[in-house]
C-alpha cells in the first residue's frame, strides 16, 4: 500500500501530542515492509524525521511568498474546500499515485487531489472550552476542521470520548474508527539516566488554560507544608509564556520547592518519570493524554482530573481527582506519598499491562486496517478536484 502522509502545518514533532503522535506514527509506518511511505512537511519537521529518510519519501515543502490578492483567493478558496487552508503548490506528484492520503493533524491541507483520505480528529477543545479560543480560531476550526472531518472517507478517534464529540458535530458514526495514540517505545525501557534525587511530583505540559497549573500549584502548596523536601518538577515547551506561571509559584511562595525543567529530552523524560512520586495531569481537556501512557510505560503512578479521555487512558489503577478541585488534588496526593511499598508495587505493575495494550505497533496495525476502508470507500466515482485555473504561480 502507497501511504502519504500529510503533516505541512506541523510546527515540530518534538513536542505536543499532535507532534509526538504524528513521529510515532510515521516512524512506525517507515518501518513496514508492506507499506511504500511518502510524506509532506516543512524542512523542519523533514530534519527531525531524518533516521527514516531511508524507508520513506520525505518531501519537504516550504509556503511560497504571495500576493495579498493570491492570499485572499486561498481563503475563498478554503471556505470550499478546507485543504486549501495552507496553500502549498507543486506537491502534486508526491501524492499522485498513494493509495491513501492521511491527515494526521485535525485537518486538511493542500495539494489539493481527490484520493481517498484518513484524518485524524485530535480534540475538540474549542468545542468543550470555546473562552480558551479568539473567536476568529473558533470560527476556523468549526469552518475548516468540521468540514474535513465530514468529508473525510475514515476519521480517527484517540478515544472514545472524541468519537462522542465527533458524532455530536455530525460525523457519521460508521466513518470513525477508535484508535488510540501511542508513546515512543524508549518509554518501555528502562532508563540509563540518573533521576533527580529526592521525593517529587512530575507534570510535564504547556502552560495553556486547559492544563491548569492553577489547581496543581494550589494542591501542592497545601501538601507541602507537610513534606518539607518535596518538589514538583514542571517541563514544557520554553517557546511559550510561563509569565502567568511563575507568578502563581510566586505568589504561594513556592520558589525554592517547584522546578521548572525547561523542554525535556527523550532520556530527561523517561528519568524523571522513573523517579517521581506520580505523574500529576490536572489538564480539564485531553483528546488522548500521551504523557500518561509514557508515565504507565515507564513505571509512574498516575494522578489525573476525571475528565474528558484520562479515564480512559489512565484505567481504574490511576488516581483520580474533581477536575479544578485543589482540595481533592490535595487529598489524592497525601494518599499517594502515604501509599505502602506493596501497594505501589502493584498499581505500577497493572499499569505496565495497560500501557502494553497502547502500543505503537498495535496502533500501526490499526491505522493500517483504517486505510483498508478508506481506500474501498474512495473507490466510488468522484469528481478530481485540482488547482486547474486557480492562481497558479
């Protein structure tokens, strides 16, 4: 089967779900014999995906300067079909004869060729938390992202809660396929860097609304008066503003007791998973939560919100809290650090097995069995749709 793989829009697969979803999936797919692999992206992304430049196609792609009138086109454009949203020209041939055309990133985006088509629906936060959003990105999502999820031969869902919202935006429920993200299969191993010494809570995010660091700096202020030694390790993405949370670890006087790591390598992930008390996830919206299957991967309890996928993810092993409640943070973490060697022992050990079940082969295997049916729906007759006649350079 010819795959390609749509990921122009990407900003980096190093880092956020979409990005370490689309790298798991594409270096799991290079790594198929019975799978030709060609994949569009900008020279970023192609430069991080360089350790499959031999198994795939890599095409890396860069937006063309354009003219204020081209750029209005492009727009109008979009509205009629979402895969003119990033205007990319001359990719045409690189797609041409796949079998399967899959977007992995929510939407769709050009060359603009009919061939039957796999998308994968990431979340629907603007739906659930529309104040998170401008209501210019709100717009563009329910225009751009519906749109492609309705015209889509297959979509894929992380979980069966974004199935749900799926069907409530009116994808038909016979065109959604569950499939669940994996981690990178280095969080199956066990770890050969040193963890930070001493006892600590661990929550890797960005500093976006929904991740509520609010709720956890408020839940571990109160639990640390009573822990003197204990830390709470943050890492997230250095390109984005923390102003809002340092002042919180400011104003609770939390300076000397909370780190904030920076952006995390691959090896510093899997260490500070390795050493931490648990894995605290306060997040109010995750399609999927990639970072609590690395944390059952690599031996972490688990703390999350009971909210939107965590459950679902993070199974009846995990700790669960209110989401935005702080008092129950609070009162789930005291449990944590009080927990019998045994008892810790055992919860670690049912989570390793769910993990297993999150594989990135079996996510593979999945993905592939979606592009079956994509390819035997796309074979109804369709008009090609092509760029013919419209503002070509």
């Amino acid at each position: 089967m010819h795959v390609a793989i749509n990921l122009l829009g990407l900003p980096s697969s190093h880092q956020g779900g979409a990005g370490f979803y689309a790298a798991t999936l594409v270096r799991g797919l290079a790594a198929r014999t019975d799978v030709r692999l060609t994949v569009l992206t900008s020279p970023r992304v192609a430069s991080e995906l360089g350790d499959i430049a031999d198994a795939a196609e890599v095409v890396p792609a860069d937006i063309p300067a354009a003219s204020l009138l081209r750029r209005g086109f492009d727009g109008v454009g979009s509205l009629r079909d979402p895969r003119r949203f990033h205007p990319y020209r001359g990719l045409e041939h690189a797609i041409r004869q796949a079998d399967v055309v899959h977007y992995p990133l929510s939407f769709m985006s050009g060359p603009v060729l009919r061939r039957p088509s796999v998308i994968t629906a990431v979340d629907l936060q603007h739906e659930a938390l529309p104040a998170n959003f401008s209501p210019k990105d709100r717009w563009l999502r329910r225009v751009r992202w519906h749109r492609a999820w309705r015209d889509a031969d297959r979509v894929i869902a992380f979980s069966a809660f974004v199935r749900e919202r799926l069907v409530q935006t009116g994808v038909r429920s016979e065109h959604i396929d569950i499939v669940h993200a994996a981690c990178h299969p280095a969080f199956y191993e066990p770890s050969k860097t040193e963890p930070p010494s001493g006892r600590y809570f661990f929550y890797p995010a960005s500093p976006l609304p929904h991740k509520d660091h609010a709720t956890l700096l408020e839940a571990f202020g109160a639990v640390s008066v009573d822990y003197p030694h204990l830390r709470l390790v943050l890492v997230g993405p250095v390109g984005h503003d923390w102003t809002s949370v340092h002042s919180l670890v400011s104003r609770r006087d939390l300076e000397s007791r909370v780190v904030f790591a920076g952006h995390a390598s691959l090896s510093d992930l899997r260490a500070l998973y390795g050493g931490a008390e648990a894995l605290v996830f306060p997040s109010r919206y995750e399609g999927f939560g990639i970072p609590v299957l690395e944390a059952l991967a690599s031996q972490c309890l688990t703390v999350t919100a009971d909210a939107t996928s965590l459950p679902e993810v993070a199974g009846r092993q995990g700790f669960r809290f209110s989401p935005g409640d702080a008092r129950d943070l609070a009162r789930v973490l005291r449990e944590v650090l009080s927990l019998s060697t045994a008892d810790r022992k055992r919860r670690i050990a049912a989570g390793r097995v769910l993990a297993d079940r999150f594989s990135a082969d079996r996510m593979v295997d999945l993905t592939l069995a979606t592009y079956g049916r994509a390819s035997l729906a796309g074979k109804s007759p369709r008009p090609e749709i092509t760029t013919r006649g419209l503002h070509q350079p």
